[in-house]
C-alpha cells in the first residue's frame, strides 16, 4: 500500500510539474532560447500611434520603426470588403477589424533594441504583400 500512495505522489508532482507551463522561450536564431518578450502596459495617452492599412494589395505600410523603451499603439484600417484579424505574435496583438472599418490595439512596448517583430493578416500571413516588419531601435 506504501508502495502504490509513494507512486501516486510522484505521478501527480510530475504531472502538476508538465502541466505548470513556465516562461515561453523564442529562438534566437543560434540555437539558443531567449525568454519571450512580456508586452508592457504603458498608458493609451501616451501611446504613439502606428497607422497600417489593409488594402487589396496589401499592408501598407511594410516596415515601422518603433523606440525601445516607448508606448505604441497600431491603428488597422482595413479598406477591403472582407473582415480581417492583424497580428503581431511577438506582443500577443490579434486586431480583428470589419471590411471598410478600422480598430485599434492596446499599447504596447518593448526593451529590446535592434529586434524586430513580424507582423501579419492572419488569414493571408504567408503572402509577402500582408506581411509588415516593427523594427524596434535604441531609444535617443
């Protein structure tokens, strides 16, 4: 009976122990793992807006420039006849935004200069032409 309560004990804390989760981790492209960013809460008010439309050719614009350490916020106006969700994986952003509408993120923010972040129309992501680039630099 020891035997089987000893057994069921270390089942349990192994199980409890997998299911814990923990920190994500991305690649750093060298094999490595590097924590995941966590998205900070900086205030709306300050957050600078950074404006990307959805056309029938695409994202416009590709590539935004963002300060280390500052707020943002993106504003998403679709100008397409279909509902679309925009992405942005390393903040955890899914913008869903109506055909003809426009939305808007939470703020934002990030610490880790000469990064970038890839962003996306969930629905067309793998298309060059829906796919834009947060390059995040130094702030001054």
């Amino acid at each position: 009976m020891r035997k089987i309560a000893l057994l069921m004990v270390i089942i349990l804390s192994l199980a409890a122990l997998a299911c814990s989760g923990g920190g994500g981790t991305t690649e750093n492209g060298n094999g490595g793992a590097n924590p995941t960013p966590t998205p900070a809460t900086p205030a709306e008010s300050t957050a600078t807006i950074l404006e990307v439309r959805m056309t029938a050719e695409g994202l416009q614009p590709q590539t935004f420039q963002m300060e280390a350490g500052k707020s943002y916020m993106f504003k998403v106006v679709n100008e397409t006849a279909r509902s679309r969700n925009f992405i942005v994986r390393r903040w955890e952003i899914n913008v869903p935004v109506e055909a003809n509408a426009t939305a808007q993120s939470g703020p934002f923010s990030d610490t880790e200069a000469g990064a970038q972040a890839v962003c996306n129309d969930l629905s067309r992501g793998s298309l060059p032409q829906w796919q834009c680039t947060v390059n995040i630099v130094a702030g001054g």
